[in-house]
C-alpha cells in the first residue's frame, strides 16, 4: 500500500484552450481539488488572475501524477508541496520552472531547509540566498490562450 500524505500545489503559465479537457481528466484522476474539502474540480474554478492552486488529502507517495506530468508535457510551471510520511520520507517542495525539476527540503509549514552539506556545497552567502530564491519561485497566473502560444508554440 503506498504511503499517503496531504499535497497543493500551484500551477500557472499558457495554456491552449484545446488542453482544458485534458488539464481537467488530470486534475479529477488524481483526486484535487481547490479546496481540502475534496470537492470535485470543474473547469469554472479556473482563476482569472492568479495560479491555479489545488490540494488533496491522503495523496499516494505525496505526488499529483497526472497533474505534474500534464505540466511538464505542457511547460506549465508548478510549485508543490508535500507533507511528511512518518518513516518514509519528510514534507518536500519540488518546483518545475517549465524546464527542469528541483526538489527541496521543508518543514511540514512548508519553509525550506537547508542542511550544513547544503551550505558547504552552495559555498557562499550568494548561492545559499539563489537556492532560496529558486525555492520560492513566484508563480503567476494560469493564463488560457486561443490557438497558437505567443511564444510561437503549441505546448500541446
């Protein structure tokens, strides 16, 4: 049985609108919902200015599978959170910029941590407070566009 823990996580970037559906199936096969209530996700939550933010209670291994890989398929970014699993692993923030993945050590408050490996590694005051930044990574709204992304891709 896989160990289950609490999970949000933010999502934003450029979303064609001919993905919706296929954001949604994610969203609903693994379980969120925009509140911890569970309630289910309908595409009429979808923020107008701000990310879009969903959570689950008792998520399996503390990940949003479907969610995480429609946005790494999509270069959605996403910042998520997950709680500790006693005996199996501790609560973990894991930001995807739309290019690479990095994972990063938190409290179950979701303030990152960072070890005296971590510092020697870093090596200076300056890289210790990039790591930091990188952590918390600002994420801007969802924002859906029509057909072709500004960028001159489809993302999809």
């Amino acid at each position: 049985m896989a160990d289950r823990v609490s999970v949000a996580i933010k999502v934003d970037g450029q979303l064609r609108r001919a993905l919706l559906a296929e954001l949604e199936t994610a969203i609903t096969d693994d379980g969120a919902s925009t509140d911890w209530e569970g309630s289910e996700f309908s595409s009429a939550e979808l923020p107008l200015d701000e990310p879009l933010s969903l959570m689950a209670n008792e998520v399996a291994w503390g990940r949003f599978e479907a969610i995480e890989q429609f946005c790494r398929d999509n270069q959605l970014i996403f910042v998520r959170w997950a709680g500790a699993c006693a005996g199996s692993f501790g609560p973990e923030r894991v930001v995807f910029d739309g290019i690479a993945e990095t994972t990063f050590a938190v409290t179950d408050d979701d303030e990152v941590m960072i070890s005296r490996d971590d510092v020697r590694r870093l090596g200076s005051i300056a890289s210790i407070e990039a790591y930091f930044a990188a952590a918390d990574l600002t994420v801007p709204p969802l924002v859906i566009v029509d057909g072709i992304l500004p960028d001159g891709g489809d993302h999809g």
